[in-house]
C-alpha cells in the first residue's frame, strides 16, 4: 500500500502545479486593485467583489445559474432514457449506440457549434425547410436567443450525461430486478426502487460534469447567443482580456467557483438523504 | 392436495429443446429436490415456476389455479437467488421489508413480519447492516429471510449453497431443513450436490439434458436407480453389463474373497482407508473397468496393492438399470 504511494507523484504534482497554485493565485488576485493601465498593484481591495453586486452582473450571474442547471435537467431527461436503451440493448446494439454517441467528439467542438449556425440561422437550414412546407410565412428568429444557447448546451454535452448513466445501469446486476418482481414489485416499483437508486452515481457524475462544463462555456454563448446574451465565464474572460480588470475577473472566478462547489455538495447531499430513504417510498 | 403442477411442460431456447416435457405434481409441505449436472434443466424448472421464463408448451397450476400466464410478480410464491441478489442500497431490514412494502401491508405487520424473520434466521443483530458488510453465510440468511417474510406458500431455492464453503453448508443445510419442517411451506430445491439432496429432501428429482430420470425418496433413488444415470450419478456405483442388460451393485455390497468361485476376478489397484470405511479399487481382469468395493469397520482383514482378489455379490444386490 505504502510503497503504490508514489504512483501518485504524477498527478500530485500536476495538479498542484497546474491547478491548486494558478486557483491559489487567481483567489489572491481577487483582493487586489489595479492602476488605469490595468497592471495588478499589491495593495488589498474588496473592489472586484463589490462590483459583483451590480445588478448587471448579479443578472448575469442568475442567468448562468440557471442555464446551467437547465442544461443540466434537460440533459438529464434526455439522457436517462437513452443511457437505460442502450445498457439494455444486445451486446451489438451497446457497441454501436456508444460509437454514435461519441462520434460527435471526432470533429472538432467549434465546427459543431457553428454548424448550428448553419441550422438555425434565419436563411438556414431549419428556416427554410419551415417555409417550403407552409408551416410558417416568414423565418423565425432562432440563433442568437437564449433558446439557441440552451440548445447548443445540452447538443454538446449530452454525452457527458449519458455515458456515466451507461455505465452504471450497465453495472447493476440485472438479476436484482428478477428479485424485486419476485417480491411483488411491478416493472415500473422495481425501476423506482431498484434501478434508478442503482443508478444515482451515474446521475450524479453526469450531472456535476455537465453543470460545471456547462457554467464555465463561453464559446456556445458567443456564437450562438451573439452578443445580447452572456454568462459569467464571458465576463471572466472578457474581465481578464478585453478589460483587463483582472481583479474584477478573479473576484467572479471565485464566487463561480465557490457556487459551484456549494451547488455539488448541496447536491450531494440531498442524493446521500435519498439514499437513506430508498424503500420507504411510495 | 397439490401446490403445484407442472403439466406437460416444456421450453425451447432458440429451437433447441432445454427441458423436454415434463409433468410433476408437487404435494403441499413436501421438500422437493430438483437434482442434475449443471445445464440439465433444473434451473429453467424453478424459473418457470417462479414466472420468470414462459413454458414453450404446457401448463403451470399453483393451489390448482392455472397461473402459466400469471407474470412473477402476481405469483404467490418466492424464490431464493443462487447469488442472493440481494439489493445492495438497502439495510438487511430494508431487504426483507421489500416485499411487504410491495404488498402495500400496514407498517406494524410488516415490522411484525420482519422481526419474526430476523429471529428465525438469527439476523437480529444485523437488521441495520448493508449486504456488503455481510458475510456470505449471513447474505444467504438475508435472503432467506426475505422470502419467508412473504410467508409465501412455495419456497424456491435456486443452489441456495452452492457459494458457501463446505463447512458452512453443513451448518445451513440442518438450519434450512429445521427451517421447513417450523414453516411447514413447501420447499423447491435445486441443486447439484447430490449429497445435499439425499439429506435434506423428501423426494428427488433426477434430471439430466432436460429429461427426467426419476422420481423418488431418497431411500428409492439409492437402493432402486432406474436408469445408468440415477445409478452413477447419486451415490457411488459398480456398473456390469450382462446378457440380460445393464445391473449395478453398490460398493457396499460387493465382496471381496481370496477363496476361488467368485463371480468376477482382478487385481487391487489402490486401498483407500476412509475412516469408518475402507475402499478397495480393483482392476477386473479381460474387463476394462474397474469396481470399487466398500467394506466397513468389522473387517479386519489386511488388503495389500498388488494382490488378486475375487470380487462376488449376491443376486439379489444386482439392480436392473437398463437393456
């Protein structure tokens, strides 16, 4: 046990380089001021997170939130059914359903958003096709709505949801749904009961990856939101580019951050409550 | 009256024929044994019973009802799982209120219910631990307990030991015996082990490649196997052919003589000291098998390898098993 330790080393070392000490750093930025230029002065201010609490950003805030968690459900929904198909289908029907769910990947994630572009603009693809069959008069407005972003979020991370759902329904013991029926549970109990507890660690990874990746994209929004609608991660990058307001920028990152892991755990919590009560219900 | 009828059934998978037609009256009370090598059957039985599988052709009755298209779920019985199956997110408790839950019963019988099968299966102490901090012997109580907290009519039992080591079994397989006799429910075992089934059952089935071979107490299926299989398969066996047909004769009822006239002849290959018997393997002469014979404590009479030997039994020993 001791001597595997070292294994470790690797990604210890990673990890603190590339990520504790940058987040370490960014949470210190955050208590600084800068000059007109820009440059960082060391000299304590609470300036970045006071300006958090103008109404602008703390709307923008809102709406990540809610985007994020909307994308997340959505995700969810979609997702759970598709996951539960395939990790019941014959082994030939698994093989290809993970290939289709994951050829998305092989092309490069700008090219795929943009395609949405493609679709949705007012001359595109979805537009026309509307109108040649009669059903509306004149295009709709559908990029660059919070509709459109809505919809390149789930598109892109649906994979993210199902595969961690595959794996776990695919994992369960399948003959604990025999024993459930031989106890007298009906298909639709003994999914309530059996399956979908069975499956509560695969929810939660789905959905921890797709809120964290999902709250954290600004490239969807920008391409297909324009420019009216924007999430926290592009003030964040625009704070730390465009503005160069670092302090401003690392004062949201760590507000983002921090609601992102009281979320988790709230989350967390509330699956652990679950647990706990599995068999009691109705 | 009896529990369960199996009429004519039979199943296919994939057009091969995995139990081939099958009738059997099950009698209220009664400890059943299915017994075969893995593969001959007893399984997909026990799963038709259950309702998990549909007989291909024939009929299901359960207390006379007909109940071939009854889904598992409506049927009044239940089945102990070879591997358990227990669930593991729930407490040992939880595990055997399942069923109850399901039943929508009111939550003072169902605490009724399973404190009476904790007690009885002497889980008490381990209501509140999950199925992986059991041991494998206290799993099987699990669920066991389950599926007598249903108080169901018919007990199934799929291998219910077979996961155990062998002392283990021992122990469970009084308790399970014990068990039946306090419950008075009819119990459906399958095994492999055919030890297990001359010890606990009442009646055996013998199965091999879907086919009955036959039906019996377990005194019948010892001393009159009908067939080469029940011969060879349960107990240990000597199998001659004459003109007449296949006999056997039970190791214990061969006996070996220095003295000429002696129906067969050979040569002791091995002598094997057991205890409360001693074996001896002898090779025939101008046959290629070899017999075994049994002899228990009162002989005294020292046996080298090596040696020749006669080997005799009476007439009356020789149990007809086929043409």
């Amino acid at each position: 046990m001791r001597k595997s330790r070292f294994l470790l080393t690797p990604v210890l070392l990673w990890l603190s380089l590339f990520l504790i000490v940058p987040m370490l750093i960014v949470v210190g930025i955050s208590f600084l001021s800068r000059d007109s230029l820009g440059n960082i002065v060391f000299s304590f201010s609470l300036e970045g997170y006071k300006t958090f609490f103008d109404p602008l950003y703390l709307g923008i805030y809102w709406d990540t939130l809610v985007l994020s968690l909307l994308t997340t459900v959505i995700c969810l929904l979609v997702s759970y059914p598709l996951a539960y198909y395939i990790a019941n289908a014959s082994p030939r029907i698994q093989t290809w359903g993970l290939i289709l769910i994951t050829v998305p990947f092989w092309i490069n994630f700008l090219i795929r958003t943009y395609a949405w572009v493609l679709l949705l603009r007012t001359q595109g693809v979805v537009n026309s096709l509307l109108l040649w069959v009669g059903w509306i008069d004149e295009p709709i407005q559908m990029l660059y709505t919070y509709g459109a972003v809505l919809l390149g979020m789930v598109y892109n991370f649906i994979p993210f949801m199902v595969l961690p759902i595959y794996v776990a329904l695919e994992q369960m013991d399948k003959r604990l749904l025999d024993a459930a029926s031989d106890l007298g549970a009906s298909r639709w109990k003994a999914f309530r009961h059996i399956t979908l507890p069975q499956s509560k660690s695969g929810i939660m990874t789905g959905a921890v990856l797709v809120y964290v990746s999902t709250s954290g994209m600004f490239v969807v929004t920008d391409i297909l939101g324009g420019a009216k609608s924007s999430m926290i991660s592009n003030i964040i990058q625009s704070q730390f580019l465009g503005a160069r307001n670092w302090p401003f920028g690392a004062a949201l990152s760590v507000i983002f951050v921090a609601t992102s892991l009281v979320l988790i755990l709230l989350f967390n919590r509330a699956m652990q409550a679950r647990h706990q009560r599995v068999g009691e219900g109705r | 009256m009896h529990v369960i009828e199996l009429v004519q059934i039979e199943k296919h998978f994939q057009g091969q024929a995995v139990v081939h037609p099958l009738s059997l009256s099950i009698k209220e009370g009664e400890f059943l044994t299915l017994l075969g090598p893995s593969g001959c059957g007893k399984t997909t039985i026990l799963r038709m019973i259950a309702g998990f599988e549909q007989p291909t052709e024939g009929q299901v009755l359960l207390a006379g009802q007909n109940v071939t298209d009854v889904p598992a779920n409506k049927r009044d019985l239940n089945l102990v799982f070879q591997h358990y199956a227990l669930f593991p997110h729930m407490t040992v408790e939880d595990n055997i209120a399942f069923g109850l839950k399901m039943k929508k019963m009111p939550r003072q019988l169902i605490k009724e219910r399973v404190d009476e099968a904790v007690t009885m299966t002497q889980l008490t102490p381990l209501r509140e631990r999950f199925p992986h901090q059991l041991s494998g012997g206290q799993q099987q109580r699990v669920a066991i307990a389950r599926a007598i907290a249903n108080k169901p009519k018919v007990l199934l039992l799929d291998e219910p030991l077979g996961a155990l080591d062998l002392q283990l079994r021992k122990n469970l397989q009084s308790e399970l015996k014990h068990l039946q006799r306090t419950l008075g429910i009819t119990f459906v075992y399958v095994t492999h082990d055919q030890e297990e089934a001359m010890m606990l059952s009442d009646r055996i089935v013998i199965m091999n490649h879907g086919r009955v071979e036959q039906i019996g107490t377990p005194r019948e299926i010892y001393a009159r196997p009908q067939t080469l299989f029940a011969a060879t398969f349960v107990g240990e066996n000597n199998v001659f052919s004459s003109p007449e047909g296949l006999f056997a004769v039970r190791p214990e009822k061969l006996v070996p003589q220095r003295e000429s006239g002696a129906k067969k002849s050979g040569v002791i290959e091995d002598v094997q000291y057991l205890g409360s018997v001693h074996k001896l393997l002898v090779q025939l002469d101008n046959e290629p098998m070899k017999v075994t014979i049994a002899l228990d404590i009162s002989d005294d009479r020292p046996w080298e390898v090596g040696e020749r030997v006669g080997v005799n039994w009476s007439t009356k020993d020789e149990v007809i098993i086929g043409p």
